[in-house]
C-alpha cells in the first residue's frame, strides 16, 4: 500500500509558505484556501493524516454552508473533529454572526425595561393576574414569548419544571418574568418575592439567567432587579 506522505507529514515539517497559520499571519486570512482556515480551527490532525489534510477531507464530504449549518452533535459526529473542535467552529461562527449582527431571522431585542413593557403592555388592562415568560437568546433577542398561569401568584402553583423546560427546549439562554397586578399596587406581595426566589434558584440550577422580574400596573411597574431583589 503506497503512502501519502504529505498527508502523514506534520504541519511543522511542511515549508513555511504552506503552513496555514504562517500563510494567515503573512498574506491576510482572505488570501487562504477555505481548508486552510478549516485547518486553523480544527488545530491538529488525527493519527496519520496531518490537519490540513483532514480539513480537505471534511470539505470533500460536506460544502461549506452544509458544514457550518450543523449543530454541536453533527460536527462531533465526523471523524476527526470531535466535541473540542466543534466547540471551537461554533464558538467562532457565533462571534462572527454577532460582530457582524447577522440574523437568522428579525427578533425583537430586549435591551432595557421600556423593551420588556412593551412585550407585555397588553397585560396593564387585565383584571386578573397573569404570569408571562419571555425568552431570549445570547444575544438578547427574544426568542418567543409564553403566557404561563392566570390567577393570584402562589408558589404552589407555578411550576419552574414547566418554565424552564421550555427554556432548554428552545435553546434560550435566558429568561425575563413578567405579571401584572390588577389592584394598581406594584410593590410585591409576600407570595411574590416566594415565587421570584423559587425561580431564580431553580434558572441558576438549569443553567438559564434569570434577568429580571417585572410587575405591571396601569400606570407603573417594579422592577425586582432594580431592587436587587434578584
């Protein structure tokens, strides 16, 4: 059986105007083969078959939109990339959608208090209390939102199974609490700071941030993260 050499042969061994790092540093990344740069995110080969051999090969099997459209389990799943690797091709093309601001498609961004009012404004007219579960995304879009209870607040009675199943589900990276309080008083009850409590502890062990919780009223709101109520 006749080897390849070049594909066997280390990076390192190979002249410094082939080495895709070196080639980065001196022409410009715009100036490199689409492997080569594979090849600087993968970081190294496998037994026998040096990077950018691997990164060649990976290209022969998928395009490139193919490539960078698979999730964590897809890009694991192929030989010689594995869970460090993909780690590394999503975590770059994330940075990359964000410094640049592209968008898998138009989602409302939730940047301050007057964006979560104006999710559930619709909720200051209410002559019961209703409980709303905003979520969002790293990038503080809001994914979707989902109204969760109806009724007077009571600990027994929202469920953060329910709340953060969804979160998970939908891959949100966060969530904002929302109710409203029919009788124009926004300041907390006791049965609300139990609820609040309850669910931030329960986001802190599913891993999704809890940002704020926000009660509505006609005319005013309380923000329980303003309060440090969080």
């Amino acid at each position: 059986m006749l080897i390849n050499h070049q594909t066997t042969r280390k990076i390192k061994e190979l002249p410094l105007a082939e080495r895709p790092r070196e080639k980065l540093a001196e022409r410009g990344a715009k100036n490199l083969k689409d492997s080569e740069l594979l090849a600087i995110l993968l970081g190294s080969g496998n037994k026998g078959k040096n990077v950018l051999c691997l990164a060649e090969e990976i290209f022969g099997k998928y395009s490139k939109k193919k490539l960078l459209n698979l999730d964590f389990g897809g890009l694991s799943a192929i030989k010689g990339i594995g869970a460090a690797k993909a780690c590394a091709i999503l975590a770059g093309q994330e940075l990359v959608k964000r410094a640049l601001a592209i968008k898998e498609e138009t989602l409302p961004s939730i940047r301050n208090i007057n964006d979560i009012i104006a999710q559930a404004v619709y909720l200051r007219e209410k002559q019961r209390e209703h409980f709303l579960v905003l979520y969002l995304n790293g990038r503080g879009e809001m994914i979707f939102k989902k109204p969760m209870f109806v009724g007077t607040l009571n600990a027994n009675l929202i469920h953060p199974r329910e709340i953060f199943a969804l979160a998970l589900g939908n891959k949100a990276a966060s969530v904002i609490f929302v109710h409203n309080h029919p009788s124009g008083n926004p300041e907390p009850s006791p049965s609300d700071l139990a609820v609040n409590k309850r669910l931030v502890e329960a986001g802190k062990i599913m891993g999704v941030g809890v940002i704020d919780h926000i009660i509505l009223t006609k005319t005013s709101f309380f923000s329980f993260k303003q309060k440090r109520l969080m």
